[in-house]
C-alpha cells in the first residue's frame, strides 16, 4: 500500500471512528431532512435557519440533508438520506416530507415512517402533514403543522370581509366576485385545501355569502418567480379586465404577482395571500398586499425542534411545552390569524 493510501485510509479511519464515538457518547444527536433546496420556499427556509438556530442554542449537533436533486425532490433519496443520517447517530429525526401526488406520496411517507419504526427512531413532520393514518401507525411520529384547511377558511374569511367592507372592489357591479387563483404544487393536499376552502368560505359564508366566479386559476408551485410569469402572461392576455380579486395559496405567489404589476406600470388588484412573511407584512403595510393569514413557520420549527430535543434525550414529547396543545397525543397545530392593514403593526413588531 502506499503512503497516499495509507494516510487516506488513517484519516477514512478517524472520521468513522469520531462519528461512531460522538453517536455512542450519549449526546443529542438531531437530523434534519428537508425536501428542497434553500432558496426554493421561504417558509421552509425560515423553518431550516429556525431549527439551525435552536439546535446552536441547545449545544445540539444538528445533520442536515435535503433531497432535491435537479428540478425534483426525490421521495426515495428522502429515505436514503433518513437512514445515513441514524447510521451516523440520529437519535431523533425532523422532517419536512418530500410530497408528490396521491398514492406515491402515501407509499413513500408510509416507508420512511416504517423505516423510523423499525429503528424506534422518533419522527417529527414539520411544515408538510402526515396522514392520520401514519400518525396511527406508529407512536413516535408527530406533526408540527398548520391546518391548511384552516388557511383557506381563514383567507375566505378575510377576503370576503374585505370585499364587503370595499364595494369598489366589485368593478363591474353584478355583485359577483371574480377571481383569478395562483396555486401552490398540483396534487398536494395542503394546495387543493387552501384553494377549495377559500371559496367555499366566500361562497357559503353565514348569512353574507357572495358568489365567486373563477376567471382564470393557474398552479405556481408556491414559487415567487413562477408566480410573477403567469402573472405577466395574465396582463398581457388581458385577464384582469374582467377580474377584482387575485387569491394566491402563498404569500411569496402573492409578492411574485406584485412583481409582475409594478413590472408591467400596471396598478395591482386586490390581492390576498397566506403564511404573512416578513416581505407579505411590508407589502400589507404598503397597501400592495391586502391581508394574509399567519401561519408562523418559525412557531411550528421551534416547537418541532423541542420535541426532537425532547425524544433525543429519553424525555416525554412535551416537557417544558405546557403552552402547546397535542392533539390525539401526537399532533400539534398551531393557531392561525388573519392579518390586513388594520392590525399588521403588531406583526411586525414580532
């Protein structure tokens, strides 16, 4: 053997065994698997630097992967990653699942949870729901997740108070409420939740419904640019003629659509979104952005984190989480808030 290959095999050597040693040392070790790279979503990236920073705070060695390769995120790499990372220590293991479309998503979030299982390994979803069937099939994975059906019953709410309260929103005066919709990712339960409940709210709102006719609906992958394109594709095919509210599933759809009217010297229509990241709250306190609904991606990353913390060191999900309420033993969901001019200056204070 020669000297270059034996010095790689020492240092080969040392890395393994300082990996095996820090795993055997009883320490928290916590895993992180996203979906995504940074840089795609805002919210998950604020959940990442989120957990980052709690895991720095608590002395917690925290590992890292995501499973975006290309264009796509990959649900089997997903797996892959989940494993390398309790092969390297992993005493708990947060994730923010790679979600697809129907029986795929099921299949592949069915063999990461049975994968943790079989390893007793505690599994926190973050951002991104489980089925209640998984959160059934095994007693040490929880979900830390806003109800997106919430959301959209949220959104539908304000919008339609919004429009009530501005009867010059209504341009054409038939007392109909025509929309253009920007979607988050095709298929996903959390997209057709937000969209269909957004509009059933409007539509049957107790004793003030308002009819909604959908001019034009286009799915933007809860992507700022992608949001702007369609956006300037609608101007420029003139959709928004016969339109007077824009409803976006996101607000970085929202802001991308804001992009697209002040790219064009166009004056934006009303325009809602959801989640009220720290760009939605300016755009709000702007008057670009007409309200959004809060569903605090750093409340639920906190929360996820001290349970992963919690499980990591032998402890009950919830010590020291007395403010936080668990559904079925195994589900929390925070609370949601609408937020329009009226009351944006206390967000932004946080």
């Amino acid at each position: 053997m020669t000297r270059v290959c034996k010095f790689i095999s020492l240092i080969s050597a040392a890395i393994l065994f300082g990996s095996q040693a820090y795993a055997q040392s009883g320490e928290a070790i916590v895993g992180l698997a996203s979906c995504c790279k940074e840089g795609t979503v805002s919210t998950i990236d604020t959940a990442i630097n989120t957990i980052r920073s709690e895991a720095a705070s608590a002395g917690v060695k925290l590992l890292y992967e995501n499973a975006e390769e290309a264009e796509n995120s990959d649900m089997g790499l997903q797996l892959q990653q989940v494993k390398h990372m309790v092969d390297q220590g992993a005493k708990a293991i947060i994730v923010i699942v790679v979600q697809g479309a129907g029986k795929d998503t099921d299949s592949a979030q069915r063999a990461l949870v049975d994968y943790c299982k079989s390893k007793n390994i505690p599994l926190i979803a973050v951002r991104r729901p489980v089925s209640n069937k998984l959160l059934k099939r095994y007693n040490r994975l929880y979900s830390v997740v806003h109800s997106a059906k919430e959301a959209g019953v949220f959104q539908g709410r304000m919008t339609h108070d919004l429009w009530k309260n501005h009867p010059e929103w209504d341009k054409n005066k038939d007392k109909v409420m025509q929309v253009a919709i920007l979607k988050g990712k095709e298929g996903q339960p959390k997209t057709e939740q937000r969209t269909s409940w957004a509009i059933k709210t409007i539509e049957k709102y107790p004793g003030a419904s308002v009819d909604v006719e959908q001019v034009a609906i286009a799915t933007a992958d809860w992507n700022r640019e992608k949001a702007k394109e369609i956006t300037k594709q609608w101007i420029a095919d003139g959709i928004f003629d016969k339109t007077e509210v824009l409803i976006a599933n996101a607000d970085d759809m929202a802001l991308g659509a804001i992009d697209a009217f002040k790219e064009a010297g166009k004056e934006p229509l009303p325009i809602v979104g959801i989640n009220a990241i720290k760009e939605g709250l300016a755009a709000i306190e702007s008057g670009e952005l007409q309200g959004s609904v809060m569903q605090s991606s750093k409340d639920q990353a906190e929360t996820a984190f001290k349970i992963a913390y919690n499980l990591a060191r032998g402890k009950k999900a919830g010590d020291g989480l007395e403010d936080v309420q668990f559904v079925g033993g195994n589900s929390v969901s925070p609370p949601s808030q609408i937020v329009t001019k009226e009351n944006v200056s206390k967000y932004l204070k946080k």
